[in-house]
C-alpha cells in the first residue's frame, strides 16, 4: 500500500522530506517537490490525499506559484510575497519552476492536476495558454511580470518599455551617442519588450540578442558579446552598455573587469533590474528598480479575490520602475569621448 515510506523508498530519501515536500513545500526544493509528487501519484497516494483519507494542513487551502528561473532574486521574492500573503490567510502553496520550458511547464501543470489548487499565479511561458485550456481552466489564473492576450485573466506588470525609455534617456542625457544594449531571447515576454523599446527609442541604438534564457547561459553570452565589443575602435566602440537583466549585466562587469576596463570612464553601464550586489559593487551600478514586491502582492491579491467569488472584467495592471542613478555612468566628457 503507497505511504510515505513507500514514496521514501523509491526515491531513495527520508519519509520526513516526503512529509516536508506535501505538507511544508517551502521547506524542500522544487526538483524534490516533483519527484515526490510524481511518484506519489504514480503509487496512488495523491488519490488518497484528495479523498480525505489524509490531510496535508487542508488540502483544500492550496495555491501554485509558477515562475520562470529561481536562480535569480527576482524569482525568489515573487515566491516569497505570494507565499507569504498566502499563509497569512492560511493557505499552503506549491512551487513550480519552469526555466522557460514549455514541456516542463505542461508537466508541472499536470502534475498540479490532482491537488485541488484553488488558483495559480504564473509567470508564464508563451506556450502556457494553450498549455492551461487543456487542463482545468475553471481554476483562476493571475499572470505576473508577464501577459499574453490570447489568455483571458488577470495580469501585473512592469512598464518595461518605458523602464528602457528612463534608461536611454539617462544616457543620451549623459552625451552617449553609441549605446548598446544585451538582450536576451525575445521569446521572453520581457526581453522582447525592453529590445523592442531599445530599437523604438532611436536609430543608432544597437540591439543585440543572446540567444538564452537561463541565468548562467544569459551571464556567459553576456560575458562573450562584451568581449567582441570591446575588440572595436573608434566610433564604432560603444560608450555605454545596458544589460536587459541582472545575469546580463553580470556577465558585462566580469568582461570588463577582466579587460581592466574602468567604469565608467572608459564606458558606461546601466542594469535593467537593481540587484543587491550591484548596489556594492566597487562602481556601484546605475540600475531600473522594478517593483517586484508590490508587483506580487498586488496578483495575489487579485487572484485570492478570484477565489472568493469576484466576477467580472479581468484587470491588466501595469506598475511603473525607478531609475537609480550611481557611480557606473558619466558624461560622455568623463567617459572615453
């Protein structure tokens, strides 16, 4: 009969992370999390835990937070705002994370399938409209940091082109007239929003696409397209570097740093995203702060008034990002030219 030493058993781990994993998901990762319950429901388990027969802290009171890559803060205080708003009203939640895979998203869907969710806050892949009509769409769905018109829900977001517009006009501001800007793949909702704005705002901002998703892919191809930048001379070298996110924008530094390159007299550099570390870092990067937190909040608390009965008109709110001007960007005179 499946038990939770039997699930232990199988994957070769303790009963008490199978217990953590159902009852306290937040206690164990979200590889584990799968894996137990895709053999608990593989052995029936998960079929005696919607029958009643077992209780994992009511059941009934769950709710998934669907997110792109928790490699990366911004993922993590999503997670951290949902969850917390959730247990304050005595909620439990399940964590997926889909690292912009489609397939992988599918799965986690499906394997929610069986837990009685009584609603979902996605950062969601392009596919995941198609994905959440061929399960149960009666349950309600608040999209964060991302939208797709084709999916009838409620959506927060950040105004990412005007975040690139605040940057870019910082820049020419500062007598930049060579800018690039690092993207990343434009299959992301948010990278084919800001390289959009980037391309929009003038005719010699230059665009380039690292073709990745996933933070250490994003931090390496940032790493090498810097490279080749700096192998450039003359006017065709750029003054001012923005990283479209954090991993990007890591990935610049290192190139530079290792270079011997200094900022901001010989370039500057502008974040799209305010990481902790680049707030201490020995030039202090000028960085778009989004605001991840209330962003989260403001979802989850459309989404729990989904859950309560609300109808009508699905609202589509987007919040507006700060820019945070520090020591990585100067005047064109202070820069190199």
């Amino acid at each position: 009969m499946a038990s939770i030493t039997t699930i232990a058993k199988s994957l070769g781990i303790s009963p008490s992370t199978v217990s953590r994993a159902l009852q306290k998901p937040q206690m164990v990762s979200a590889k584990t999390r799968h894996l137990v319950l895709q053999t608990a429901k593989e052995q029936g388990y998960l079929n005696k835990l919607t029958k009643g027969s077992y209780s994992l802290h009511n059941p009934s009171a769950l709710i998934g937070i669907l997110v792109a890559d928790l490699t990366n803060s911004f993922s993590n205080m999503i997670v951290k705002t949902v969850q917390d708003f959730a247990y304050s009203r005595n909620y439990s939640v399940v964590v997926g994370c889909t690292y912009e895979q489609s397939a992988l998203e599918a799965q986690l869907l499906k394997q929610w399938d069986c837990l009685n969710l009584k609603g979902i806050v996605a950062m969601p892949s392009q596919s995941f409209a198609a994905t959440y009509r061929s399960f149960d769409s009666n349950i309600p769905v608040v999209m964060v940091d991302r939208t797709l018109p084709e999916l009838s829900c409620d959506s927060v977001v950040v105004n990412n082109k005007g975040g690139m517009e605040q940057i870019l006009d910082h820049l020419t501001a500062l007598g930049h007239k060579k800018i690039v800007v690092l993207s990343g793949s434009r299959k992301v909702y948010t990278f084919s929003e800001r390289a959009e704005a980037a391309q929009n705002y003038a005719n010699d901002i230059e665009v380039i696409d690292i073709n990745a998703v996933e933070f250490d892919e994003l931090y390496m191809g940032a790493f090498e397209q810097t490279s080749i930048l700096l192998m450039r001379h003359g006017v065709s070298r750029p003054t001012a570097i923005v990283g479209a996110n954090n991993a990007i924008t890591a990935g610049i530094l290192y190139a530079l740093n290792l270079k011997g390159i200094k900022i901001p007299d010989a370039v500057s550099v502008v974040a799209y995203g305010d990481s902790k570390w680049g707030r201490f870092y020995p030039t202090p990067v000028t960085s778009l702060r989004q605001p991840v937190e209330e962003m989260a909040t403001v979802a989850v608390r459309l989404l729990f008034e989904r859950i309560n009965g609300k109808t009508g008109d699905f609202e589509h709110i987007c919040l507006e990002p700060m820019l945070l001007t520090r020591a990585s960007t100067a005047g064109i005179a202070v820069s190199n030219r």
